[in-house]
C-alpha cells in the first residue's frame, strides 16, 4: 500500500513544554516526531500528547490524550481513521529544542 501524502511540520520551544496540532480528514495514517535539535543541560523530550480518530464519518472524534507526563508520550500513532495529532516538545529551564513532526498518510 503505497504513501498517498506527507505533510511535515516543526515545533520549536525556548520554554517548557509546547504542542502542536495537525488535523485532516480521517483516514488511515501514521503520527510520528523525533527530537530535532537540543540545546542546554537537562532533560529535554519529543512525543506525541495525544490523538483523534474518527471511526464513523457521522460521528463523533475520539480523543485519546496520554497526559502532562512525558514519560507516557509515545513517539508514534497510527489509526484506520486518524483525523488528527497533538505533537509535544518539553524542555527543562535554559534549554532550547525542535521536534520533526511527521504525518504519514496511505492511500
């Protein structure tokens, strides 16, 4: 099954913790992040802080949400009917970081 689409996008942050949300149509896809850059002394992680599906075209979405805590945040999500992913990038203080943000979407 070939790769329809991919949409990509950066999340930068100098404070905390920061999200960013992709959303499209419902279809079979893949949410991923990796760490792009770190700079600073200190914990510093990427993940994914939730997801949406959307089962039924009629229906309502529903939200998976993994929580504040990093540890919990997985690095990939993939669904028959995902509709949307909120990216993550938490930082301690002093530190600087991005996080790829990937969308993979299948025909």
């Amino acid at each position: 099954m070939p790769i329809a689409n991919m949409t990509w996008n950066i999340l930068w942050s100098s404070t905390g913790t920061r999200t960013l949300e992709m959303n499209f149509g419902a279809q079979k896809a893949v949410g991923q992040v990796t760490l792009g850059q770190a700079d600073g002394s200190g914990l510093c992680n990427s993940g994914i802080r939730g997801f949406r599906t959307r089962p039924s075209s009629t229906g309502a979405e529903q939200v998976t949400d993994f929580g504040d805590n990093f540890y919990n945040w997985p690095n990939t999500v993939f669904d028959e009917h995902l509709s949307g992913v909120t990216f993550a990038l938490a930082l301690g203080s002093g530190q600087e970081g991005t996080a790829v943000c990937n969308i993979f979407q299948w025909s």
